[in-house]
C-alpha cells in the first residue's frame, strides 16, 4: 500500500488542469488516467471555451500552441423560432478580443498532456481503472486495476475529476439526478454562408439548437430535442438531414451543404451534494453536468480544477483533506456551479416548449436584451468569468 499527499483520478482536461496547475507550484501529484496515453488526443468532440477559460489556459502555458487550432467566436446571436425577437453579444462592445473560442477536446488534451511531460513533479499512471474511492477520516482509500493486480493508494486528498464515468456511490455523497427526456444530437456541418465567427443559439419548440463556428468555414451543430425526434433525425440520408436541418433552424447561414457523421447522447441535470467527503474532493463533470445550452458545463469544471488547485497551494500539507479546507472549497465554489445548473436548466424549462401565451413573451424578451447594455455586459462578465465576473 501507497501513500500519496495529491491524488487525481481522471487525466482528462480537467484533471489535467489541476495537475499542472500544481506542478507549477512545486506540488507532486499522482494522476490515475483509466485510457492508455495519447487516446484522447484525435478526440474532435468541440467544446465550447469562455473567454475566462481562455485566461486559465494562459497561465499554464499552453494556450500559444492553442490559439492557431481554437476558433474565436466574437458574436453571439440568440434568437427564438418563430419570432422576430433577437439579441446580439459582440465582443468588441464588452472589451473583449472574443467572447469564446471552440476547440477540439483532442488538441486541448494534447497540449495539456504535453505540458506535463515535459515537467517534473506529476506522476502519470496510464490504463489504471479506479474500481472504489473510500473516503476515511485519515485519508482516502483509492483502488484501482493495472492489468490483473488491484494496487491500493491511500491519499491526503484524492480528487475525482474522471466525467462521472467510472464510480458509482461514494459513502457520504449524494447525487441528484433530473432526466431531461431529451438528447443532444452533435455533428460538423458546412453551411452556404461562412460563420464569419458567429455563434447562433436558437430556442425552438422541440429545443435548443446551436451553431457554433469552428476552423475556416464550418460549424459545429448541437441540436436538442425529444428522444424519439432525436432517433428518428439520425436515420435519415445526409440530404434528407440536411434539408431538416435547414426547414428547422431558418435562412440565416442559407442552405447546409454538407454534414460529418452525428452522433446523439442524453441530457440531463445531474450534481452531488455535498462535492466533498472526508479527504475527498469532486470536481467537473463528475460534481456536476450541465444540459448544453449557453455552454457553461466545461468552463465551470475548468473554474474548479483552478480554484482548488490555489487553495491546495493554500493550504498546509499538515490539514490537506480535514474539514475546514473541505468546507472552504465547497463554499466558495457553490455559487457558480448552482448558477451554471440554475441558469441552463431555466433556459430549457422556459423557452424549449410551446405553451399558449409564453412564445410571443420570449420573443419580446431576446429583443429587450438586446437595447439592455448593462445587463448585456453582466451577462456576459458572468458567462465568461462565473461569479467574479
């Protein structure tokens, strides 16, 4: 049996962010990842990057080999179906060289992985399954499968940061779960029109659909909508798809062109309460998912893994895991993650329905927003940066 001060299980990027973060501080780290090394780098998943993540990404010295593979979105426009109702966020009236950026989850876990191989301080164990965390008063006890043995680490902190895919109940900790009913369906299209670094986010009544520009002249396409809508938009040829994409989202790119393969997957609202046990800390997707409208859910995990990474560095090693740092971390991260779950699951109940009265109200609010420039900054100072925007 092991011992270990810092223990992160999970070598995605947010685990990896909090790794490095660390490191650069002079503190060792051991990162359990369950995948073998290199895997997740031809991932081309987009994700959705908030200018403040951006910041974060600065200050571990990775976001130069970034820039050139991230696309900047410098205009968001957020329409509803079936209204003349529009809001424009534009960068430049917020003082801001973007209001986000849409990268592929492989070149981001490629610079973050590379970043921490080429510096000292963090154990990287690759292909290691964790099978059971068991928080104890002393310290966590981690378990985990490399090939037929079961090796057994105990840790002054062990941090959960694997997405939520590995572990079910963890003693002490509670998860809430709210199934949507709906699924994302998630592709690469081409369009008539070039993006022009535009994001559209458009609220219709079978739900949300976003367009998010990515490289030269693509986007990349989330649409939401009931299971079975979901299932069926999948069976149908690239045409036929296409043509539904067009019928459904309007004119304002012209016809779609071209579609990559689609996938779907299911959403839901999904936290733990509390995020902490003893000697143990969850974060990112494995504290809370987010449904991906306004695209909050990765930068808010992203907010975690830097957050605690400054008060790890805080902190004593003597008290790392007891109680008051525990509470310290979960209060001070409690109002983002609650305003990233609020706020998402608010724009999915009020305006991804038909209710008889309700549509011309949603309309009219997407135009106010757009006359309303203090609330536009603060929304977009809290979309960007969380609760300290």
């Amino acid at each position: 049996m092991n011992s270990k001060d810092i223990l992160i299980v999970g070598g995605g990027p947010v685990g990896a962010t909090l790794a490095l973060a660390l490191q650069m501080e002079g503190v060792s780290v051991t990162m359990l990842e369950a995948r073998e090394r290199a895997v997740a780098h031809h991932d081309q998943r987009a994700l959705a990057l908030s200018y403040g993540t951006r910041i974060i990404l600065e200050r571990l010295g990775v976001w130069d080999t970034l820039e050139s593979k991230a696309t900047p979105i410098n205009t968001i426009h957020i329409s509803q179906r079936g209204s003349i109702g529009r809001s424009r966020l534009k960068a430049q009236e917020h003082g801001l060289p973007a209001l986000g950026y849409v990268l592929s989850y492989g070149a981001l876990s490629a610079a973050l992985d590379q970043a921490l191989s080429n510096r000292s301080g963090v154990n990287l164990i690759y292909q290691a399954e964790v099978t059971s965390i068991l928080p104890e008063p002393e310290a966590a006890q981690v378990i985990y499968k490399a090939g037929a043995e079961l090796i057994q680490l105990h840790s002054q902190l062990a941090v959960l940061a694997d997405g939520g895919r590995s572990l079910g109940d963890i003693p002490g900790i509670r998860r809430v779960n709210k199934q949507y009913g709906h699924d994302a369906l998630v592709s690469i299209v081409q369009a008539e029109s070039s993006h022009g670094n535009i994001a559209y986010e458009r609220f219709t009544p079978m739900g949300p659909i976003a367009l998010l520009p990515n490289g030269p002249r693509d986007f990349s396409l989330v649409w939401t909508g009931g299971e079975d809508a979901i299932a069926e938009l999948l069976t149908l040829d690239d045409a036929e798809f296409l043509k539904r994409l067009h019928e459904h989202f309007g004119d304002r790119v012209g016809k779609f062109l071209n579609v990559g393969k689609r996938i779907s997957f299911p959403l839901k609202l999904s936290y733990l309460d509390p995020v902490t046990a003893p000697h143990l800390v969850v974060i990112g997707n494995a504290a809370q998912t987010m449904h991906p409208v306004a695209g909050q859910g990765f930068n808010v995990g992203l907010r975690d893994a830097w957050e605690l990474a400054q008060l790890i560095v805080a902190t004593p090693k003597d008290v790392l895991g007891e109680s008051a740092m525990l509470n310290k971390y979960q209060s001070g991260r409690k109002t983002d993650t609650q305003r990233g779950l609020k706020f998402t699951d608010f724009l999915v109940n009020v305006f991804s329905n038909d209710l008889v009265g309700l549509s011309p109200l949603r309309g009219m609010s997407i135009g106010l927003l757009d006359t309303m420039q203090p609330l536009k900054q603060q929304l977009v100072n809290k979309m960007s940066f969380g609760p300290r925007g």
